[in-house]
C-alpha cells in the first residue's frame, strides 16, 4: 500500500530557500517516504548516521534525541524485519493494525468531508494527485509531502501554516502516538516519536511565523 509519492504542481516556481527551510522539508520528506514505502538496506544504512546527535543538524533536544532514536532503530533493524513491521502496521489481512488516513482519524470513516476538503485545498494550491496513484490524498505519507513540497515550492509561511492547521494539527500528532504504541512497531516506534516531536518543532515554528 503506497501512498501518493506523485502529487505534482501544475506551475513550477523557482526560489532560492534559507538552510533552515531546506532542514524543514527534508525532514517532511523523510517522514513520507517511511510512512510510504519499506526503507530498503541503503536507507536504513543513510538512517544508522543520525545515531549521532549532531548529524541531522536539528534544533531542540527533543527533536536531537528522536533523530538519534531513529539511527539506533535503523542500526539495529533489518530491511526483512521492517517489511515484515510495514506490512502488519499498514497493510495487513484485510487492514492494517493502524489506519494512516486524516478522515478516518477526524470521523472515524474512511473517503469522508476532510478528505474532500483537502483536495479543494490541494486544488486551490495548484496540486494534483498522479492518476497512477490509487491511495486517496489524505494519507498521512502524502500530507507529510504536501508539506515538503510547499516548502520547496516557495509557498509563504503563511500559506504552510494554514495548511498545516487545517488538514494536519486536529488529528497527525494522534497517529504518530498510536504509532508508537503499536503492538507492531519496533523500528516505527522511533518513526513516531520523530514525527511527534516535528509535528510539535512545526506547530510552534508556524504560529511565530
């Protein structure tokens, strides 16, 4: 079950970013390509590197000892016993033991209001999903990049914080916890402690903004 990797913006736009944008959305699009697809053996290799706590170039300790976390998971694991964990957390027999989509976390039902909100605001941003993807837009994968694009694309901080606070802030940090209190999770369980710790670095970046 991959989630949207092809969200495309129908206008290119051409900015130069600050380094601590740049931190931002590569730490967006890290969370979206765990929370999209297995780390293969490379990844996980490029992963162990961040058990050092001054690799990931992070600010806050908070976020200093998830990076870490996550490199001492990534060394230890395997890519069979993560795809194994992937598989059990996302995929399962009929699902997974966590359901990783905004509506289902805001209603308690799949394909409902929030998710077509968001396509009117995708829509509105000039996103697109790719017709070769069949996950729908509010996988928590394809908002993590949502994220990092907007970043990359120039968008003001004004327009990520709205973004940020209609589609994400009410329900993400609550998966990233059920994340890291899955009975599946061994290697995800440092996944969701950084991505709670991001989510919390991004809420009080955006308000200040």
């Amino acid at each position: 079950m991959n989630a949207p990797e092809a969200l495309v913006r129908t206008e290119t736009l051409d900015n130069p970013l600050p380094e601590e944008a740049l931190w931002r959305a590569s730490t967006w699009g890290l969370l979206a390509t765990l929370l999209r697809e297995v780390p293969d053996e490379a990844r996980l290799a490029q992963l162990s590197a961040l058990s050092d706590p001054g690799a990931s170039g992070e600010p806050g300790s908070g976020l200093q000892t998830a990076f870490a976390m996550l490199g001492l998971a990534a060394g230890s694991s395997s890519p069979a016993s993560v795809d194994d964990e992937f598989h059990d957390l996302f995929i399962g027999i009929g699902r997974g033991e966590l359901l990783p989509y905004g509506s289902w976390y805001q209603t308690g039902f799949l394909m409902e209001r929030p998710l077509s909100e968001l396509r009117g605001a995708l829509a509105r941003l000039g996103y697109r999903r790719d017709s070769s993807v069949s996950e729908p837009e509010d996988h928590v994968a394809a908002l993590c990049e949502v994220m990092a694009m907007m970043i990359q694309d120039g968008f003001s901080e004004a327009q990520q914080a709205g973004f940020f606070r209609d589609h994400l802030e009410s329900w993400m940090e609550d998966f990233f916890v059920d994340l890291q209190q899955a009975e599946s999770a061994v290697f995800y369980r440092s996944v969701g402690r950084l991505g709670q710790a991001f989510l919390q670095f991004e809420r009080s970046y955006l308000q200040m903004q």
